[in-house]
C-alpha cells in the first residue's frame, strides 16, 4: 500500500512541477512577444534622420510572347503586388519603392519541391 502512495505522490509532484514549468513557459513568450511589440512600434514611430537609396532596379526577366506582353492590366496588377510586398517590408511609400517591373513569366516546369517552397513563402505572409 505504501509503493502505491509513494507512487501517487511521485506522479502529483511530478504533474505540479511540468505544468508550473509550462506555465512559466508560456508567461515568458508572452512578455518577449510584448517587449518586442513595444520594440517594433518605437522603430516605427522613429523618424529617419538620413533617407534611404533607392534601391537598384529589378533584373529583366527572359522575353514573353507577344500574347502576354500586351496585356497591360496583368503587369499593373503584378506591379502593383509587388510595390504593396516591398513597401510593406521596407516601411517606405509605395511611390519609393523604384523598381520597374519588365516582363512576367510563368514558372511551369519547375519540380514539385520548387513550387512547394514558392508555395510556403507565399501562405507564410498572409
């Protein structure tokens, strides 16, 4: 009778002990979660003192068939992604950004690990 108490007591203890830590755990991401916030939004609120370079130009993608190249709307809209993407990432207004968007081609033969890692990049930001 005495092992089984000693047993009981041994997997309370046991159970206090792991749920205390977690609960220390949890209290610990949280106020890490909180001073970064805290961190991010003095960053933010901060005026630059010396404006940022433009940055280069993307690269010109290979040509694209007369078909795609004439449609207008397709490379606005694309454009416009982008421009949205890379201030969003930067801070900068979209007008700021300075990246031309030559020409778009679809990535169809690309092997399966490719386009699922294209594929966890893109779902990883919404």
């Amino acid at each position: 009778m005495t092992t089984i108490l000693y047993g009981l007591q041994v997997t309370i203890v046991g159970l206090v002990v792991v749920f205390v830590g977690l609960i220390i755990l949890i209290g610990c991401i949280n106020l890490m979660r909180r001073c970064m916030a805290e961190f991010e939004k003095k960053k933010i609120g901060t005026p630059k003192t010396q404006p940022e370079a433009a940055p280069a130009p993307a690269a010109a993608a290979p040509a694209v068939p007369a078909a795609q190249a004439n449609d207008g709307e397709l490379m606005a809209v694309i454009t416009a992604a982008v421009a949205a993407m890379l201030s969003e990432e930067k801070g900068a207004p979209v007008d700021e950004s300075g990246f031309v968007v030559r020409a778009v081609r679809r990535v169809s033969n690309a092997p399966a690990w490719n386009r699922a890692g294209r594929e966890e990049q893109v779902y990883s930001r919404l």
